[in-house]
C-alpha cells in the first residue's frame, strides 16, 4: 500500500520519486483486504506484487522505511542504514476495517513524506 501511495501521490504532485516496496519475508502474493482496500479509494495495485528486499534495492534507496511489520532485522539488507521505523499493524488476517486504518495511517505519513520531498 505504501509504494502504491506514494508513487500516486508523488506523481499527482510532479515528483521525479519512485517508491519500491519490499520485505525480508514477502507473502506469495498481495493480501486481497489491502487490493480492496485501496481500489476502494480509486487506487490500483495492477501490476505490484511481493518482492524480497535485496542489497541492489537498498544501495539505490534514498530513505528506508520499515512497516514495522514483523522485519526479520537479521534478514533485513538494511539493518545497518539509518531506517525509519513507521510501526504499523500487518493487513495480514486484519478485518477490513483495521485494513483501512492502516491504509489510512499509511497515507498520512506518505502525504508528510511527499512534503518533505516537495
């Protein structure tokens, strides 16, 4: 939901910025509740699917932000880089209104990063 959020709202607002999600421990595929949730508010995920964080993505990462989601940190490319931490719930087994409200947590703190960047 983060890179679909924030590459939305970075190109809504002319940004050069690309956000790349990944994990230490990705799901076989996207959770349905987070498609649903986000295609709720006009956002597609078409076209994401799990990835593995690998060094490549960190090298060429500008900023690092975990979910807080369960990271293996002993897995985790960037245990050593300075990483922020945004400690939010996994949609994973979530009902779908806990789903929105990480959906929506997710889009306030992508909204102040795109400010930054701006």
């Amino acid at each position: 939901m983060a890179e679909a959020w924030l590459n939305h709202l970075a190109q809504a607002r002319g940004l050069p910025v690309r956000a790349i999600s990944a994990g230490t421990g990705p799901a076989d595929r996207i959770n349905s509740m987070a498609l649903d949730a986000m295609q709720e508010i006009g956002i597609s995920m078409e076209g994401h699917f799990p990835k593995t964080m690998t060094h490549e993505m960190v090298d060429s990462a500008d900023r690092i932000i975990s979910m807080g989601c369960g990271v293996d940190v002993n897995a985790c490319p960037a245990g050593f880089l300075p990483t922020e931490d945004w400690s939010l719930d996994d949609p994973a087994g979530q009902m779908m209104d806990a789903v929105r409200e990480i959906r929506d947590s997710i889009r306030r703190r992508v909204e102040e990063l795109v400010e930054e960047m701006a």
